[in-house]
C-alpha cells in the first residue's frame, strides 16, 4: 500500500491517467537519445490518488525493466 507523501494516508492505487482529446499516450522508457523509438519501453505509468488531500503519484510495477 502506498503512503501519501503529504498527508500520510494510504493512496488509491491502480489508477489511470488519461489525456482526453488526445490520441497520444504517455510511456516511460529508458531511451536517453538512441535513434530507436522507444528503445528501453518500460511501459505505461501507473496512478496513486490520496482520497483525502488529492496528491498524485506516479509509479511502474515494472522495476525488473530498469
């Protein structure tokens, strides 16, 4: 469970982010300048909410890809 870094409340995990009116989507990776896109795709961000302050967090399941 993911801990608020404001308030200290447990966060709503398993979020989405969604950009409406916008057929981009948001990718982490690795790719620091190689002329391959998305050369070391990670993958899609993950959204923690706090239900009482309203903090936003980003975060990746995805740590055996770093």
């Amino acid at each position: 469970m993911r801990k608020c870094l404001r308030c200290g409340s447990d966060m709503k995990e398993d979020c989405a982010l969604k950009i409406e009116g916008s057929g981009n989507a948001i990718i982490l990776s690795t790719d620091t300048g190689d002329s391959s896109i998305f050369h070391g795709k990670i993958g899609k961000p993950k959204v923690a909410i706090c239900p009482f302050c309203g903090e936003v967090s980003f975060y990746t399941d995805e740590l055996k890809k770093l």
